[in-house]
C-alpha cells in the first residue's frame, strides 16, 4: 500500500513568487483574520504563500501604530530577503513557457 503524498511545501508557486517580487519591492503582507478576507497585499488575497513565509521565517511581524486595530503586518525578514533575492533570480532563468504553464497549473 502506498503511503499518502506529503502536501506541497508551497502550494501556488506562481502566488508564491508574486508574493516574494511585492515584499521585496518593500510592500506589506497583511492579516486582518479570516472574517476579513484573511491574508491581503496590495489588496488582493493571499490564498496559500503566507504559510510557508511565517513557518520558514521569511517574513516577520512588525509594528504599525498608525494602522488598524486587530490588524497584523508582516514585512520579509533578512532571511526572507536574501531567499527573495535568489527566488526571484531563479524564476528569471526559467524558459517563459514554463513559468506560463506554472502560473496555469500552480
């Protein structure tokens, strides 16, 4: 009997990547809970990338006193900004078609 496929480290690579190129322009993840709309950056949703990015330290919480109550904002950590850097590099190199067919099929 075969054993059960582990999940994916990263679910949605081509939101990953999208998520990593707007926190390493300096943009902000936000967590305003699940009620809310759950995870948002730039004001679109963050379906699956905020879970390997908190589990692997690649972004950290930070403070924004001018920001709403009950909200959190997390930024890339240094780790998250070097991986960013050579994620990013990396995705570059690929051929076009496929980072086309990525985004199609996660």
């Amino acid at each position: 009997m075969a054993a059960a496929a582990a999940p994916a480290i990263i679910a949605d690579r081509g939101e990953f990547i999208d998520v990593l190129r707007a926190l390493w322009r300096g943009h902000v993840l936000v967590h305003c809970g699940e009620e809310a709309g759950g995870w948002l950056l730039d004001g679109g949703r963050v379906f699956t990338s905020y879970s390997p990015l908190l589990r692997y330290g690649l972004v950290r919480e930070v403070s924004n006193p001018q920001g709403f109550e009950h909200v959190r904002y997390f930024r890339l950590s240094e780790r998250g900004r070097a991986f960013a850097e050579r994620a990013i590099a990396a995705w570059r190199q690929r051929p076009l078609l496929e980072r086309l067919l990525v985004r199609l099929l996660g």
